[in-house]
C-alpha cells in the first residue's frame, strides 16, 4: 500500500501502525506518529488499521548528552534579555 510519511510517498506491507513501526526498523518507545493530523497513542498502535493513501508524520527521537565531564565543558557567554533591547 502506498503511504505518505514525512512528506514522501512510499510503498509497504504493513497493515497496522505497529507493524509499520516496526517495518521502519524504529524503536516505538522512542517514536510519536500523528495519522491524517490526528496524535495516536501508542496503546492504539496495534488496533490502528492502515489504508492506502494514509499520511503519517513520524518522530523519532533521539538522545544525546554532553559526553565530557563537567570539568572539561566550556562556559559559553549567555546572552541576557534587557527590557531596553525590546521594542
């Protein structure tokens, strides 16, 4: 069946959201999807039927720390918002 996600148009097998989930080699816990503009939770994933010409924004997220100790991080200047700079 053919699928919009993201914008681009591709053909799949899958026929539910967790089957397409898992088709994309995407971990679902670190996944958002909205189907058709509508959020659906990932309690729904299994029951949530696919149809051809469907589209789907999907998220993954991806996470990622400072890997330096503290010790070693720089001390960027932050910059500071002064009512005189507003307009």
């Amino acid at each position: 069946m053919r699928l919009v996600i993201n914008g681009e148009e591709r053909e799949f097998a899958a026929a539910t959201l967790e089957a397409l989930v898992e088709e994309l080699g995407m971990k679902g816990d670190r996944v958002a999807v909205e189907l058709n503009r509508e959020i659906v939770p990932r309690a729904s994933w299994q029951a949530t039927a696919l149809k051809d010409g469907d589209r789907l924004e999907i998220v993954h997220f991806v996470g990622a720390g400072n890997q330096r100790p503290r010790s070693e991080r720089r001390n960027l200047p932050r910059t500071r918002l002064r009512s005189s700079n507003i307009y």
